[in-house]
C-alpha cells in the first residue's frame, strides 16, 4: 500500500513551526491516510476473544452460584428437622408421633411431616444396600417441620425445649446449618469467580496496551510525518482508537457468542441431573444483561487502554 501524496507548502508555510498558530493544520482524512489500518488478520481480536469468553463462562457460573445459594438458603431458611434415636420400631413411632403432636401445637409451626420409613430406607441404600431396610440397622425416625419464618437460635431452642418435656432424648435441627458447609464453599466459588474476572480483565489491557505500542512503533515515522504537516495529537490518538475499537467490538461479539454457547453446554449437562438444588441455580434475566455487558465493557476497556498507551507514545516523541 502506497504512501498517498503529500500536499505541497509554500516556503513561507515550511518556515513557520509545527505550534505556530497559523501553521496549516492537516485534514482528519489524509491523517487516516497516511496511517494504514489494520484487518481482522491480526490476532488480537481473536485473543479479546478467548478473554471475553473466559470472562462470559466465569460470570455465569459466578452468578449462577449466587442464585443456587440463595434459593438453597431462602427454602430451608423456615425448616428444622426433628430426629428421634430408637432402636425398638414400634417404641420410635410411638414417640414420633407423639413429638408430631407436640410440634403441632408450636406458634411457630406451619406443617408437621413424620418421613415415612419407606423413603428413609430409600434414601440409605445407596450406602446400606439391602441392610437399610433390616432390623439389624436402627434408623432414625424424622420429622420435616415447616417454619412461618426464618426461626432464631432462640427460638430454636425453645422447640427443643417442647419437645424434651413430652419426648425425652429428640435432636432438633435447623436445615440451613447443615449446609452452611456448603454456603462458605458456594462463596469461595464465586470469589474465585470475581478473582478470575479481574485477572482477565488485567491480560485484556495488557493485550490491548501491547497491541497498541506495537502499532505506533511500526508507525512512528508516519506519526513524525503527521506532526510535521500539522497534524495534531489528538487525531492520531483518535486514528489508534479506531482501530482498536474495531478490532475490540469484533473480538468481544465472538467471545460472547462462544461464551453464551459453552454456558447454554454446561447448563444442559447439570439440567440432565435432574436435581432440585443444581435447578435453584439458573440465570435470570437480570443475570442475562449482565452477561451482554460484558462485551461493552471490554470495548471501553480496550478503548481507555489504547488512549492512554497513545498519549504516553506520543509524550515521549517530544
């Protein structure tokens, strides 16, 4: 690609300095010109690529991890479970019905549920075998108590206390603490999330500002020329950024799509579980238009880089 010809100055115009007021000032067009644009041949706009899909698949599972656990938290936030040891089986339905009936009378409770023994047997055999159902393994008699709120510590304990004057030796406990295992591991997932979202962003600039020194240095000698015929500072800062923005937009709108396309994989995947809980994390609207910003925010991210990576050139040509 040629060098489109100069425009001709006068000697008394080629006389006077580049910041004299009446220098000629060059044309935004010939600027553009001169500076030959780059094509999507190049690779960053396949790196802003992988960035931004490494950024759509974090965001997603960041977000679905926050709606698993506040789903998890907000269902077994107004439940207890009430346990009754008892190895002799007539004796523990006895006593199961009888702290039924006392939870009944509870203000708190809503509905009292004696798991029948059939289910507590079917949920043991995956680790019992056969022996789940036999005599010669005691099981528990449980009791699904259904809250009208969130129950305190307190409050808890005065269920606890109910129960021990009416069935001595009952274990009240509330549902919610047996997952906050699990709650503390979810909020390490998502800070880990946002940790990787902040080290992508980080190689995005890093790509952008590497980019973007590595043009102007190719370019440097068309910069001088620029600056000779009045060309100022800010249309060859504005020259870069074009590019940039370009190759940005086009990079960030293929991360997103590929990004979009492993979530929608990984969503059929944890959907084929069939499970209550994993379904307690799916993305809502909301979470969606966070997604389909991520790819404005790179854009703006690569745009502010590349500003500022070409002020900085440019200061230290002078």
């Amino acid at each position: 690609m040629g060098t489109p010809p100069l425009p001709q100055q006068t000697a008394t115009e080629s006389a006077k300095p580049a910041d004299h007021p009446d220098y000629p000032k060059m044309r935004g067009g010939l600027a553009a010109r001169l500076l030959p644009q780059t094509k999507f041949g190049g690779p960053i706009p396949w790196v802003i690529a992988i960035l931004i899909a490494l950024v759509v698949i974090a965001a997603a599972g960041g977000l679905s991890l926050r709606n698993l656990a506040e789903n998890a938290r907000a269902d077994l936030s107004g439940a207890v479970t009430v346990q009754i040891i008892e190895a002799n089986g007539e004796r523990r339905d006895a006593l199961a019905a009888r702290a039924a009936a006392t939870l009944a009378d509870q203000p708190l409770v809503t509905s009292v549920r004696v798991v029948p023994e059939e289910e507590l047997n079917a949920l043991l055999e995956p680790w019992l075998g056969a022996a789940a159902g036999s005599d010669d393994v005691p099981v528990p008699a449980l009791i699904d108590v259904e809250l009208s709120r969130n129950a305190s510590a307190s409050e808890v304990q005065g269920l606890q206390a109910a129960l021990d004057e009416a069935v001595p030796g009952t274990r009240v406990d509330a549902q919610s603490d047996w997952l906050k295992p699990v709650y503390d591991a979810l909020a390490a997932l998502q800070y880990l999330a946002l940790a990787l979202i902040g080290l992508v962003a980080f190689a995005t600039g890093a790509a952008v500002w590497l980019a973007a020194r590595s043009a102007f240095s190719n370019h440097r000698e068309t910069v001088e020329v620029i600056h000779l015929l009045g060309g100022t500072d800010a249309q060859v800062t504005r020259i870069f950024q074009r590019s940039v923005v370009r190759d940005a937009a086009f990079g960030s709108l293929v991360g997103l799509a590929l990004g979009i396309a492993a979530v929608w994989l990984l969503g059929q995947q944890f959907a084929a579980l069939d499970s209550g809980m994993i379904g307690g994390g799916g993305l809502a609207w909301s979470d969606w238009l966070i997604i389909a910003a991520i790819p404005i925010a790179g854009v703006l991210l690569a745009l502010l880089t590349a500003r500022v990576t070409i002020k900085v050139a440019l200061r230290s040509m002078l």
